[in-house]
C-alpha cells in the first residue's frame, strides 16, 4: 500500500504554521509564519475552457495589479486555513510554480482556500483535495 500512495503522492511541498504572540507593552498580536514539516503531494493546476468556472491563473493591469493563481492539492493529511504552501517540488526536485523575481525566481507561496476529503466505498478517509490560491503576500518564514 506504501508503494501505491508514493506512486500517486510523487511531489513534495514544504507546510507552514501560524503562529501568534503577543506584545506584552502595546498589546498588538504579531502573526508569524514558521516551517512545519515536508509531506507529500500530488499538485496540479486548474485548467477550464468555460468563461463561467474558476481558472488557474489570471493577471489584471489596473489601479492596482492583481495576479490570482489556484491549483489542487492532493496530501494524506489534512490541511486548513492557517497554514501556507510553498516549495512545490516534482519528483526531481525541481520547484515547480515559482514567482518571476528578478536575479532569482523564488518558489511561491499558496493559501488554503477549502478542504474536501477523499473517501474509500466504506466510508473511510484515504486523503484529502484541496484548493489553493497564491497568497498575496509571497514573504513566508519570517
């Protein structure tokens, strides 16, 4: 069963948890991202020829630039919310979505949107479906 799922979970991405403190003089919460673990994945963007259903990416020019991007996510465990994606490798290693910076692209960095688990014929969980949109702000770890 272990060969099956590293046969269909053949990406790896990096996970990573919010974490919040408090200032003890000003009373502000202070929102941190910190690395989590490394799991397995299978990624994949998505793709529709329909001018009504959600496309993978989208780039607007105007008053303020907007570039949306969503893909899916398949893992074993269960992501949520308060967590963020980046670093999605292939089987090689190779980072597969990357933002276009300049000396270097960096890999970028996804939010959960939802979670939808995969169930079995009997009512049990084998993994989970999620969507994933690129976060706004492409600064993680810090």
């Amino acid at each position: 069963m272990i060969d099956l799922i590293d046969s269909i979970l053949s990406m790896d991405l990096d996970l990573y948890v919010q974490s919040e403190t408090q200032d003890a003089n000003t009373g502000a919460i202070k929102k941190e991202w910190m690395f989590s673990k490394t799991i397995p994945c299978h990624a994949k963007g998505i793709v529709s020829n329909s001018a009504t259903a959600r496309s993978g990416d989208k780039q607007v020019f105007g008053a303020k630039y907007i570039n949306d991007q969503t893909i899916q996510i398949r893992t074993i465990e269960k992501l949520n919310v308060r967590q963020k994606i980046t670093n999605i490798r292939d089987s090689s290693g190779n980072v597969i979505w990357s933002e276009i910076d300049y000396p270097q692209e960096t890999p970028t960095v996804f939010e959960v949107v939802g979670v939808t688990p995969i169930t079995d014929p009997f009512g049990g969980t084998l993994g989970f479906n999620s969507t994933l949109k690129r976060s706004e702000n492409q600064t993680i770890g810090i």
